[in-house]
C-alpha cells in the first residue's frame, strides 16, 4: 500500500512538472529558433561543443561565431536557452530593459564564497546592499585610501630596482601581488606584503579558489552541490576556510578598533579626517546609522566580495596595459612626457591632484581595458520576455554579454585589434554609441568600485613609468587569452624594466 501511493504521489510529481516544463519549453524553444546561431546537436544535448569550450579556444569560438551570425546568437546548454549580444544596441537593451536585471543562475557557484555580497545578491536585498556601501566608495573616502596605494607602489619601484638588470619580470604574477596588498590594505586594513611573502597561505587560498571557481563556471556539472563530494570540492572548501578566516579577522579586528575609540570618547568626524579609514571601517559606520545593520557574516560577505572583485581585476588591467607600453615605447614616452609636465622634474610623491592631470594615462588605460576587459563576459537572466532589436528573448533564457567581442566591433573601433589610446580622446570619443564601450558593465549593476580600480591603476604605472623605461619580450601578434575568472595570456607576460637616469620617486 506504502510503495504504491510513492509510486502515485511520483507519478503525479512528474506530470505536475511536465505539465508545466513542457509549454514553458515549447515558448522558449519557438522563439530562439528565430534568433540566428549554429545548429543544436539534438533538443537533448543541445550545442555541447560550447559546453566543452576550454578557457583557451573560448576567445576564438565566441569571435568566430560573432563574424559568423552577427551581434545576438542562439545557443542551447542543453536544455537551457541562452544568448549571447556583442552589439552596443543589444547592450544597452542588457544594461537597461527591466526584464533582464538579475544576475544569472550562473552566479549561484559563488555564492559559498561571495554569500548575499553586490555581485550574487538581488532584487530588494541588493537594492539594500547597494545603497549602504555607496557611502564606501564616495570621492572623499577613496581619497583617504591615496596614500596607501601610493606607499605600495614605492615598495613595488623598490622591488623592481632590486631586480637583475635585463633580466625578465613576469608582470602578472607582480601586478597580482602589489594589487592583493592594496586590496587587502583598502578593504580589510590589514598589510599582509605579499610583494615580500607571496607564498602566504591567504594568497595561496586566494589564488587556488579563483581557479577552482574558474572551472566550475565552464562546467555545468560542477554546479549542483555535489560538487563538494569531489577531490576539487574538498580543496576548493579548504580555500573558503582560510579566506574567511582573514575576513573574519578583519571585522573583528575593525570593530574592536571602534569600540576602543568610542571608550576613549575619540570624535568620530574629528578622527575620520586624520586617518584613513578602510573599506570595511566605512561600512561598520554606515551599518551605525541604519535600521537593518549587516551582520558579521553580512560584513564578511561583502569584504570577500570587494576582495574577489578588486584584485585579480585590477591586477590583469595593469598588467596588459604594461604589455602594450612594453611594445610601444613611442606611447611609454608620451606618458612619461605628461608625467613629467604634472611633476616639473620634482621627486615628490603623487598627491591624488596629480591623478585628474594624468589624461592621456588615463586614455592609454581605457584603450588597454578595450582590448583586454577584466570582464569578458557577464551574465544575467530574462525575467520576462524582452524584446532584443527584432528577436523575442524568452523567459527564463540567460543572456550573456560578451564585452570582450563587443570591445572589438570595428563599427565604433576601426581598426579593432590595434592599440591606439587615441580612441579616448575627447574628440574620438564624444559621438560613440554610450554603450559600445563597458569595461564597468553599465546601469544600476555597473562596477562600484570602478572609480577605487582607475585610481590605483593610474597609481601604480605611473609609479613605474616615472622610473623606469620598459620592453615587453613578445609582440601583440603573439598574445593569445584565456577566459578565466579575468583574461589571463596563454604565455606569460614578461618584461624587461630599464631605470631612467633621472627617475622621480621619494629619495
């Protein structure tokens, strides 16, 4: 009697499912056959090819196909109705039609490390969260953080100048470093060198998980949560385990320095101006003067956030952009020529003045994040049935927007592949479609810190350019990317740093 009411409540489950599954899947499965996109191997397997995709041959597959079926393509991840846009049209219908607003299903693979933080959250939970680290990232805050940026890219001249002379540098593995001791420094308060210990268990944890994570995203098996009954599983837990030990360290390490302070009855506003105040510092004072304060796990989840968001990023920037320099020294020199005007030949350290006169830096690091976006990809899901130029999205596709492609689009960019800073000039710049270009992302979901990432780029190669001249030791020809977490070259980026005879940096 038991076995046959299971066999009748599974048998009535299955058809409640397909009741509902199959004409959801019939809607979905009439409009995407209007979009254009290669042929599906079956309904079952959908385009599997794509789900095998390497993050080597990513790069080349998504821009072959672009060429191929233009700026909106169809696939199918099995079952799953996905499309991907490379067109600033298409863009700005992503970054702007109500219905595609939430973060995909795609994210969910890092919610064990990133919890209900800006990047995984949505709906009113990430209205909330939005609207109380706002405060974190005001001009005024970011400024405070200058001089930290600033004492670490000295280190990082130092470290260069103990180099052997001619003697390649792999730049990534550098910029990686001097970014973690930044972020690390900015968002938690906490130094940790890893310019001098880069075998720290922190950073070995750090790096560990964004390649574990990496490999989750491209394989949509790894997704469900029997991930964590695997080898990778377990190891990618250990990571976790450390990284959150450093974050729950930070927070209470912040909130013992604040309690102290309000025992020793210090002036919040007075103190405010004469110390610099760390990421999660701002956050402990926001919470103070709302109704719904984070909790520690609230607090924790939004330093790994900024943490996971902030490094690898920046440090990938950084480090094409020095691979560009590195192969046109006529470019380095112009730098090194407006560097040079801001300074007048005086060693003085950078002031965060010096940062808005920094214009054509500031071109070169746009063409550099053009070419080479530290988001590739992004992803969100269809709420509703949204209209893309002539196509129906479905609901319950994902749309994926490729910026990487989108960057490369020689209807805004003539020329796509060639760097030419000139592209951002204000004259070059003032008739381009708004969204053609988006390393940010764009909206209400664009990059928070976006202004923190410009500040410290600007920072640390201007720190290098004012002492050193520098050759890349392969040409653009030869680099080929990998769609990792952030691009990342095939073959190491590794350049040779010459000291200037007069170089400007602090005796």
């Amino acid at each position: 009697m038991i076995l046959f009411l299971l066999l009748t409540f599974a048998i009535g489950y299955v058809l409640y499912f397909l009741s509902k599954f199959v004409p959801r899947y019939n809607r979905q499965y009439e409009l995407m056959e209007k979009i254009p996109g290669p042929p599906i191997h079956s309904r079952i397997l959908g385009n599997i090819s794509l789900m095998m995709a390497t993050p080597e041959n990513l790069p080349t597959l998504i821009y072959d196909q672009y060429k191929a079926y233009g700026g909106i393509i169809r696939h199918w991840i099995s079952v799953i109705p996905t499309v991907m846009v490379a067109e600033a049209d298409y863009a700005e219908i992503y970054f702007t039609a109500k219905g595609v607003e939430e973060k995909s299903d795609l994210y969910s693979i890092f919610e064990d490390w990133l919890g209900n933080g800006l990047i995984t959250s949505g709906g009113a939970l990430w209205h909330e969260r939005r609207k109380l680290i706002t405060p974190a990232f005001h001009f005024n805050a970011l400024n405070g953080l200058c001089d930290t940026l600033v004492q670490n890219a000295e280190r990082l001249v130092q470290k260069l100048k103990e180099h052997p002379a001619d003697a390649p540098v792999n730049v990534t593995t550098l910029m990686h470093l001097v970014a973690l001791d930044n972020i690390c420094e900015s968002a938690m308060g906490i130094k940790i060198d890893a310019l001098n210990n880069p075998k720290l268990d922190y950073i070995q944890a750090v790096e560990e998980a964004g390649v574990i994570s990496t490999i989750r995203s491209l394989r949509p098996w790894c997704w469900s949560r029997l991930f964590y009954y695997t080898p990778l599983g377990r190891k990618y837990r250990k990571c976790l385990d450390k990284v959150f030990e450093m974050a729950n360290t930070a927070i209470q390490n912040s909130k013992n320095k604040r309690s102290s302070q309000q025992i020793e009855n210090e002036d919040a506003n007075k103190n405010k101006g004469k110390k610099k105040l760390a990421f999660l510092d701002i956050l402990l004072e926001a919470c103070d003067s709302t109704t719904k304060p984070l909790s520690d796990e609230g607090l924790r989840d939004e330093v790994n956030t900024f943490m996971f968001a902030g490094h690898e990023t920046t440090a990938s920037s950084m480090g094409f952009t020095l691979f560009l320099l590195g192969n046109h020294p006529e470019m380095q020199e112009k730098c090194y020529e407006e560097l040079g005007d801001i300074f007048q030949g005086s060693d003085r350290r950078l002031t965060v003045d010096d940062l808005r006169n920094m214009k054509y830096l500031e071109q070169v690091i746009k063409e550099s994040l053009r070419l080479y976006p530290s988001a590739t990809v992004i992803s969100r899901q269809v709420g509703a049935e949204t209209q893309f130029g002539k196509y129906v999205v479905p609901e319950g596709a994902t749309v994926n927007l490729s910026i990487y492609t989108m960057h490369r689009d020689p209807k805004y960019f003539p020329n796509p592949d060639v760097f030419d800073p000139d592209r951002f000039s204000p004259e070059n710049s003032v008739d381009r479609h708004p969204f053609a270009y988006t390393p940010f992302a764009a909206g209400s979901r664009n990059c928070i810190g976006q202004r923190f990432a410009m500040m410290e780029m600007k920072v640390v190669l201007s720190y290098i350019l004012r002492n050193f001249t520098f050759e890349s030791s392969y040409g653009e020809d030869e680099m080929k990317i990998s769609f990792d977490l952030v691009p990342r070259a095939k073959k190491p980026i590794e350049i040779k740093f010459k000291l200037r005879n007069a170089p400007l940096i602090d005796k």
